[in-house]
C-alpha cells in the first residue's frame, strides 16, 4: 500500500567531522522575496522505505576498483542488487554523480573516472540505464543519488578531463580544504548543475533523486572559502554572508524540485543531510544536541525549512550516533526528527550508520551486534518515521558483525512491498 499525499511549494520570501560549533542567525532571516510557482502533487511513497546506499566515490562500494572489464562492473552492481534482494530491502539509492562526472552518458559531464580510472573514457556500457532496470526487475526502487558541487577530491584541475565544465569555466570553482567545489554563489553554475542532474531523470526511468549531506562544504580550520567576489556581485540583498548562502543553496533546492515536477511527476526527490539541523543551545527550534556541525550554520543548507516548506518529498538526516551518545543521542535525534516533520507530509527516513558495527575505533555500543535492531525497535515508536537506509553497500555484503542479520531477522520478516 502506498501513503499518498500533498506537497506544496511556498515560493515565498525566501561521515565523522572535527569542527567547533560556528554559531550563526538565532533565527533564520529572509532573503529577497521569490518567484511564486505552482504547487504541485506530492510524489508517493512506499508503505516503509528500507534501503541502502552503494557509493562510487572513491569506487567506496562499487566498483571494487576503476577498470575492471564492463561485464565485471555489471556483475558487482547486480551482486549489490541481489544482496539487497536478500535482505529483504526494497531500494538501492546509487551514487550516479559522485565528482561532477556521471554514470551515463551525458552531454554535460564526462565519463566518471571510478568506472575506468580515467574520467571520460567510455567504459563500454551504460550503468545508470544498466541499474534501472536490473533494480527494477528485482522489484527494487532506483534513487539516483547525485552531490550537487563537489567536483574533485582534489585541488588540480589539470586532472580533471579536458572537457570538463570546470576546465572550461574556471571561474566557476573554488579550492578548498584539499578538494574542488563549484561555486554555489553564481546563478550560471545553479542552473548548471541542475542541467547536469536532471538530464539522468529526462533518460532514465529513475524512482527518486537523491542529494546526501554536501552543499557548502564542512568547515576546515584554518580555511576560508573565498566567495567574496560573487558575494559582492549578488548578495547585497541579504544581512550577511551567511544568509545569502543559505539563500543560495535554498534557491537550489526549490528550483530542482519544480524542475523535477516539471519533467517527471512520480519522480521523488529527497535530501539525506548530517543528522543535526541545529543545537538547541544555538535555537530553541533545535534538537537536544551538541553536534559540532550543525547545518544551518557550517554548511548553509536549512534542512529544516525544506521540511517545512515542502519543497522536498523525503528527508533522509544521517543520525550515525549510537542510542545514548552523550553528543548526539539516537533517541533525541529520531524524536527531534519525527517532531519536525509532523504534519507536512515529508518523508522521514533515518541514515544508519551499518559501517560503525563492529568497528573496533567505534564506541562499546556499536561493537554489540543488537544496536542496530535496537535503532529500529526506538524508531518504530515513531509514526513520523517510514524507513531506514543503511550505509553502505559493502558493509551490507559483509555484515561482519551480523548486525544487518539481526536486523533482518528482528524486523523484516517478511519482504516489503514496493510501488512497481
């Protein structure tokens, strides 16, 4: 059975991190007043979501390593989706646009370097199309999941392609912390990037599009992030920096989710972000945490307010802390989340940390095999919450611990039903 529901567009005025708590707007401020756009239905969903994400970034899942024959590639993907398959697991949601490259062959971006070693070079099929419909032939959703700016887990844009937009448009990028990332202050790489990540949703029979936790990076010390001049040339709007670049990446969010509408209606659109939105310390609206990231203020993306505003159909927050963490507690944090999308009919499925269990350098709690299990008992005491997505595909593989087993054997018993 699928829950239907509404989701309206108010188009009005608008991973482990070491960093300190930067302290922000008490409360968020306006920017310049938007366009008004139609509303539009809001996508349905699954009864329960239970998921897994299969990075590419790095060939973190999948593939194994760059340069493995096509038919070796295609044989890995479809052992994830089977894997899946047998835990009883109704959606994949895999990384299609890991460092401004792709998995298909798009007009905008080259060949992504995790397939072959070289970005750009043809690796001989088509992944994204491949995985469609072999997830879909399994009875399993394909989230094409896509990371809007970063372009390379490096500083030298002479590594990247010939071809690449970010050669072509040097102006466009910006060091820092060790990696590249466009720029999300310049309207042209906005529209750019959306460009890019919806010519797989125009292709491709996708379920969902899917953004993780990255939009203005993680804070480094010692850094800054040298926007000053698109600041100066478009923010003079705005009180601060700060709330110019939650404008920035609100406008993003907005703009993908009409588009979205725009070409496809049943195709969703959801937002896995760091699990901490705000501390209560820094805004009474906050969760009962001390995080030492919190997202509204270290990386300008206001989870909450897409929530609020409908503009996204699920919000998947990465809450990786064990039950009881003194920072960031499990329990405090699916409330906090539960709460916060209570009457907007968003979606609420919870990130888990699968690749903390049994983990050695991870607190008492992830070494005991029931932690996991024990997640999914504090959450089904939640209605707001639909599902979980367990990160990553080859933890679920391995499953050293046999966590995800108990997980299995404690709570999907019985495989769940999917829209197709």
């Amino acid at each position: 059975m699928r829950r239907m529901g509404r989701r309206s567009f108010v188009l009005g005025a608008a991973g482990t991190v070491a960093a300190l708590v930067t302290a922000g707007d008490a409360v968020a401020r306006p920017g310049p007043a938007a366009r008004p756009g139609p509303p539009a239905v809001r996508r349905a969903a699954a009864a329960e979501l239970r998921g897994v994400w299969i990075g590419t970034v790095g060939n973190l899942d999948w593939p194994s390593k760059a340069g493995l024959t096509a038919a070796a590639q295609q044989a890995e993907l479809v052992a994830h989706l089977d894997r899946a398959v047998e835990l009883r697991l109704n959606a994949v949601v895999l990384q299609v646009r890991p460092t401004a490259d792709a998995l298909w062959p798009s007009p905008h971006e080259p060949w992504a370097e995790c397939l072959t070693g070289t970005q750009g070079k043809d690796p001989g099929w088509d992944p994204l199309g491949t995985a469609v419909k072999e997830a879909h032939a399994r009875g399993l959703e394909l989230h094409a999941w896509f990371n809007p700016y970063r372009v390379a887990n490096h500083t030298d844009p002479a590594r990247l392609n010939a071809s690449h937009p970010a050669r072509v448009h040097p102006d466009w990028v910006l060091p820092y912390g060790g990696k590249l990332y466009y720029n999300p202050g310049l309207p042209e790489v906005r529209k750019f990037v959306q460009d890019a990540m919806l010519d797989a949703v125009g292709r491709y029979d996708v379920d969902a599009v899917h953004w993780d936790d990255y939009f203005y990076p993680y804070p480094v010390a010692g850094q800054t992030f040298d926007d000053d001049t698109a600041y100066a040339r478009h923010g003079s709007a705005f009180p601060n920096k700060a709330a110019w670049r939650r404008d920035n990446i609100d406008r993003l969010v907005r703009e993908t989710a009409e588009r979205i509408t725009g070409l496809k209606k049943d195709v969703r659109f959801g937002i896995s972000p760091f699990g901490v939105w705000r501390n209560a310390a820094t805004d009474p609206l906050g969760s009962d945490t001390r995080g030492g990231v919190q997202t509204y203020d270290d990386l300008h993306a206001d989870t909450r307010k897409w929530v609020k505003e409908g503009w996204i159909d699920y919000i998947a927050p990465q809450v990786y802390w064990e039950i009881g963490n003194a920072a960031a507690d499990y329990g405090k944090l699916v409330a906090w989340w539960d709460t916060t999308v209570r009457g907007t009919g968003v979606d609420l499925y919870i990130g888990e940390a699968l690749y903390k269990c049994g983990d050695p350098a991870q607190p008492a709690a992830w070494q005991d095999p029931a932690e996991l299990s024990r997640h999914l008992d504090l959450a089904d005491g939640h209605d707001g919450v639909d599902g979980h997505i367990f990160f990553s595909a080859k933890h679920a593989k391995t499953d050293p611990t046999g966590a995800l087993a108990r997980v299995v054997a404690d709570h999907y018993q019985v495989r769940a039903r999917t829209p197709r």
